[in-house]
C-alpha cells in the first residue's frame, strides 16, 4: 500500500468513553498562563484553584472567571458536571485559552440537560482550544411529541461584535445526544411537523447541532455594516453522534431576518460579490459523525459561508439529507472521507454522500468513498457553481450514483470515478433545467449489474471516453467509450466499513482496483490538473493514463 496516502489516515478518532489525555499534551502548545483545576466531587470554590490538590468545584466559577493569553482550564477525568460552561477571556497568537481534562479515566462529562441553549459556550471571543470533554444536552421528554425538542447545541462559538475571532479548535471531543428543532429554510409549510419547520429563513434555520460555529449582530435594527467573521476554525479527532441538526455546522449571518434589504453577509449573489463574507480558514478532519439514532439529524456536516476549507478523513455514518454539505462556500476541498447509508430525515428532500450546493465555486471532491446512501454525489449548484469530482469510489448508492441538478451557470468536471452499481435503476441522472450546467464526464467507469441503469443524456453533457460495464445503453456521444469487464479484485464488497474505532476504511473500496487484462488500464485521457495521484495514493500515471480510480500497477493496490 501507497505509505504516503494510507499512512496519513491512520486511525486517529477516538471512540466515545476512552481514557481522555492530559491537556498539557496539547501539540504546539506551551503553557505560559495560569493552570486551573475543576473537580465535581473533591473541590471547592473556595479553593484557589490553581493546583490539583485544591481545585475549584462548579462550572459557575469558570463562567464568571475571565481568563488570559496561554491559561489552561482542566476538569477531571471521569467527573460530571450539569449546566452549562461559558468561560470568559481570550487567548492570543500562539498562547491560546486551553479547556480540557486532567488525570486518567473517562473524559469529563458535561451535561446541559436540555436546561440551556449551549452546553459549552465561547462568545465575541478567539484564541481558545476546547479539548478531551465530553458534551451532551437532551431536553427531556414533556409527553407531547415533539415539545422537548428545542434550539439547543452541544458546543456553540459563535460572535457579533463586527470583527474577525481567530484560531477556534475543537479536539479530541465526544458530543453527542443534543436534541433541537429541524428548521428549513424554505420547502413548503405543509410538510411541517413536530420538531420540523419549513419556510423560517436563513438566519433562523439549520443552526442547532453537536458543534456550531455561527454569527449574526448585536442588534437586528441596526447591524452595522462591519461583519464578524470566524476565521481558523478547527474540529478534529472528535465523536459527534445523535445530534440536531447536524453534527458539525459552520454559518454566517446573512439579514432575512430584518427584512429583504437588511445587512447581512451570508448570501451570495455571484462568485465575485463583494458583501459575501464569510468564514475563512476552516478544516474538519478524523472524526467520525453518526446520526444513527435520531430522527431529527439530517446532516453530517453542513459547511456554508465558508471560503477556503478542507473536509477530510471523516466518517458519515447514517445521516439524514447529506454526509458533507457545502454551501455558499468558495474553495473547498472534501476529500478522504467514507459517508454511507445517508436516508431521508425529518421532512428532508434529500438523501446523498455529498452535496456541493447553493453558489459553491471552486469546490473539489475527491479521493472518497461514498456507499449505500441514496444519491452518491448530489451536483446541486443552483445559481451557479464549479465543481471537480474525481477518483472517488461510489458504490451501491441505491437512487441517483451521480445526480446532475445544478442551474445554467454551473460547471462540473467529472472524472476518473469508479460508480458500482448493484442496486439502481441509474446511473448518472438529471432533469428538466437541471440539464442546463455544463457536465464533462469522462474516464470514469460505470459498471451496473443492473440492466439498462440509466445514463441521462443532454446537449450540455459531455461523455468521452468512459468504460461501460453491464447491459447499458451508452451515450451517443462518447464517441471513444470502451466495454468490457473492468476486472475489479472483489465487486460487491460489503465491508468493513467505518466505525468511531476505526476510522474511515477506505481501504475496503479497493476491491475495486483494476486487475490485470482489464479494458481500463492504459486506455485513459490523459488530464492536466490531475491532483498527481489516484484514490489510493498512486502516483499517475503508470504509463498510459487508466479509466477510473485505481491507477493499475501504481502501489494502490498492494
């Protein structure tokens, strides 16, 4: 195996309820502050709280403590806590704020009980690193379906005060069981339903979740004309898992609230508009994201008014609408993740992998492994949009594979992909305007052991050179397409599959490599701007360009 690829994504999610680590640890980071201790059971407020023999007691003296540049907060291991936490202070460039645990056992649990909005809070502040907890905040249950479900998060940072916050980091956190309202920005009133709103605008939709970063404004009649903006957003190595809305969501402000010609920077109007603001800097990566056990988590991760992010080495597991989402976002990069068994939740339209959205430019999918959802990769760039989807492996999504239904404006290159059909009546799908885009579709294998799996065809898609396996109707217009059995090691493998130990199993998607005697290999387009190596890390290319993901002979599949 290719060391330079599979060795970067060793496993490094930590499951829920391991031994947490010292945060002293912490990577980078020298204490040059004040330490502080916390302990629910042997401590006291009265204490000075600065050593472990004399820590403090309550999440009250943290919330009215204002702490300073390179300070480190520690709760103790194995120890609960009910309430809330919301320190005070900011960190600086390299001294950050630092919570996080102390001692060995289970990482210290905090639990808002549904008693208040967010569990761990940070607001109008930057330079803080929130490490080692565990979070959780489920209202109970009234006995009127739907009446405990709230506007609650699990981690909230969010600001108003019209500048940029900096260097936020969320590690090595266990967050889980937020419960919250499903509210939608648009759809129609008449799917709304305990829990579910549709048509609340954009500032009062999609914003509860385990990990929320968002902003908005002091005040709503006179906003300011200055944007707050979070920039170096960091969640990483986390368990995120039964949480509404989402997992993990990234959001700005955008004025609907106020009315039509209120400030706000959240939307987009183009790919260059200038009152566009958003969110900068931002990575999620190693952590693994369940909505397996509730009804109301419909996505992953939802990362909108963003520009410039990375989204990698995750795993998806059974979310509702999207695995990753992006949207009015510029420059992105979703790339090493295995999403599978995405389905429809809580009024939701949708049920994909991946979904580049809503005026997404610049946006890059590749290297992934999206399986056993509904629609594998969902191409939904309405307004207008660019797009690269290339050595992905897509495998037994069970509506759409590929779902083409962007607006005229958008562009998609789509190439070198491996789509494993065994369960749909289609391929590569679109309609109606949707079919306006441009789609270059080229190099990439379609193997159906469906017959006649459809393969839409339009005067504004371009099929070239792709190999068609299975009783296909192939498209007039690849005029170069090959046939034939691409030869893969072991179609229709149905595990291993991600989990909170293991980490994405990208590896499982090899057994669709090439084989030797395969019309795939040495058979490819060469293309420029190819990223330099396959799905598995294989340099490109190994002689003649090959068709799909999996170069042939290039150390991938070894």
């Amino acid at each position: 195996m290719n060391s330079r690829r599979w060795g970067a994504l060793a496993a490094v999610v930590v499951a829920a309820g391991v031994l947490a680590v010292s945060a002293a640890a912490t990577p980078g980071f020298a204490a040059t502050g004040t330490t502080y201790y916390l302990d629910a059971t042997g401590g006291n407020d009265a204490n000075a709280g600065t050593s472990s023999a004399a820590p403090w007691k309550s999440l009250g003296k943290l919330t009215v403590t204002t702490f300073k540049a390179g300070d480190q907060i520690l709760l103790k291991a194995g120890q609960v806590w009910s309430g809330y936490v919301w320190p005070k202070g900011s960190g600086a460039a390299g001294s950050p704020i630092v919570l996080s645990s102390y001692g060995t056992g289970a990482r210290p649990r905090i639990d808002g009980a549904g008693t208040v909005g967010s569990t761990v809070k940070l607001h109008n502040q930057q330079y803080w690193e929130v490490r080692n907890l565990e979070v959780t905040n489920t209202a109970p249950a009234t006995g009127t379906a739907g009446a405990n479900l709230k506007d609650l998060r699990g981690i909230h940072i969010d600001g108003d005060n019209g500048t940029t916050l900096s260097h936020l980091y969320v590690d090595n956190v266990y967050v889980h069981d937020v419960t919250g309202q499903v509210n939608w920005i648009g759809g129609d009133t008449a799917g709304n339903a305990p829990g579910v709103t549709f048509q609340t605008g954009w500032d009062n939709s999609k914003k509860t979740g385990g990990i929320v970063f968002d902003t908005t404004v002091a005040s709503i009649t006179a906003p300011g004309s200055t944007p707050t903006i979070l920039n170096d957003l960091v969640v990483q190595n986390s368990t995120i898992s039964d949480t509404s809305f989402a997992g993990i969501v990234v959001k700005q402000y955008s004025g609907d609230a106020a009315g039509a010609t209120a400030t706000g920077w959240g939307n987009r109007a183009s790919a260059s508009d200038a009152n566009f603001r958003p969110h900068t800097n931002v990575v999620i990566r190693n952590n693994y994201i369940s909505q397996a056990n509730t009804a109301y988590g419909c996505n992953g991760v939802y990362l909108t008014d963003v520009r410039g992010a990375l989204v990698t080495g995750n795993t998806v597991y059974k979310a509702g609408t999207s695995g990753i989402e992006a949207y009015f976002a510029d420059n992105v990069t979703v790339e090493h993740n295995e999403i599978y068994q995405t389905s429809k939740k809580a009024g939701g339209a949708d049920y994909n992998g991946i979904d580049p959205d809503k005026a997404t430019t610049n946006i890059l999918v590749q290297y992934n492994f999206v399986h056993d959802n509904g629609d594998g990769i969902l191409l939904c760039q309405f307004a207008f949009g660019s797009v690269i989807v290339r050595y992905n492996v897509l495998k037994s999504n069970t509506r759409y594979p590929i779902y083409l239904h962007s607006d005229k404006a958008a562009t998609a290159d789509i190439y070198n992909n491996t789509i494993y059909n065994n369960v749909s009546g289609y391929l590569t799908y679109g309609y109606g305007s949707s079919l306006a885009a441009k789609y270059t579709i080229r190099n990439n294998i379609y193997h159906s052991t469906k017959a006649n799996a459809v393969l839409t065809a339009s005067s504004t898609i371009t099929y070239q050179n792709n190999l068609y396996a299975g009783t296909l109707t192939i498209p007039s217009t690849d005029t170069s397409a090959k046939t034939g059995d691409p030869k893969f090691v072991n179609p229709g493998v149905t595990g291993p599959y991600g989990t909170a130990a293991s980490g994405p199993q990208l590896k499982t998607a090899l057994a669709y490599a090439l084989t030797a005697g395969s019309p795939a290999i040495n058979t490819g387009l060469a293309i420029s701007g190819n990223g330099g190596i396959d799905y598995a890390g294989g340099a490109l290319y190994n002689g003649a360009p090959d068709i799909g993901a999996l170069e042939y002979g290039a150390g991938s599949a070894s």
